[in-house]
C-alpha cells in the first residue's frame, strides 16, 4: 500500500484528514500533500515538536506528559484527540517518538515511535519499534500511518 492509495480511498469517501507530528516533523504532511487533489481531502497540520507546542495547540495536558512521558501511547492519545477537536476532520494520526541518535532513555530506546489515530469517530493508539538511523525511523514511521489507515479505511 502506498499513498495513492490512501489519497484514493479519502477522496472515495469523501473523508477529511489532519495530522499532529512530532518526530516526523512534517514529512507526513509533505507525503499527504504531494498528490495532485490533496486539497479535497488535506485539512491542516501540526508539527508540535516541543512540549509546549503539544500543550497549547493540540491541549495535552502537562500531567499527561509528566507522568508517562511526551513519547507514550497516552500523549499520542491526546494529541489526537487535540486534532479532531480543532479540525473537526473525520481522520487524525498524531506521532510523537524517538527519531535518534540521541534521546533514548532505558524504557525508551531510539526507535520507539507511538501514534495515535482516530477513523471515523473510532479512536485507537498503538507503539512501534523501529530500527535504522534517524531518517529510517521517520520513513518507518509515515509508512506505518499509511499503511494502517489504509487497512481502516479498507475495511
């Protein structure tokens, strides 16, 4: 599956799409805007890279990332909820992980990417450990999305 494919099935369904980014820093947005006719179905992005940035547009709150850290399946979690609320698109994805070289802790190696998706009113989040270099972990990351919305929307 690849981004034809999801540009298609939106476009098929008549369905809206926003993304909140972390550590892909927009390299969703520039994939899901690079087919001619993303703009019947391409709502808005977040490239929320800081805390802070999570916080005040996409309203994650502070304890939230506090108590199980920016790079959790809770923080996704929020961060997608923050997305539909401000869209209003009928599918969100937030992402928000370790792209590496730095930044692992013990519990949280370089590699370790969590997201969070809404499809249609249907909320889930899921973590992925990836391998590979900075710019691998980002690509493995898009790629992922794609693909699960794909299988979503397929369904």
């Amino acid at each position: 599956m690849n981004i034809q494919d999801l540009s298609a099935l939106l476009i098929e369904q008549s369905l809206s799409i926003s993304v909140a980014e972390s550590c892909t820093g927009g390299n969703l947005s520039s994939l899901l805007t690079s087919i001619s006719g993303s703009s019947s179905y391409f709502d808005r992005a977040y490239i929320t890279y800081s805390n802070q940035a999570k916080i005040q547009m996409l309203d994650v709150k502070v304890l939230t990332i506090e108590k199980f850290g920016v790079v959790s399946e809770q923080t996704a979690a929020e961060m997608v909820r923050g997305v539909i609320h401000h869209s209003q698109s009928d599918v969100a994805v937030s992402i928000t992980g370790i792209s590496g070289p730095t930044g692992e802790t013990k519990d949280k190696p370089v590699g370790m990417v969590c997201f969070g998706f809404c499809v249609k009113g249907c909320y889930f989040s899921n973590t992925q450990y990836f391998k590979g270099d900075r710019v691998a972990v980002v690509d493995s990351s898009v790629d992922f999305v794609i693909q699960t919305l794909v299988n979503e929307l397929s369904a």
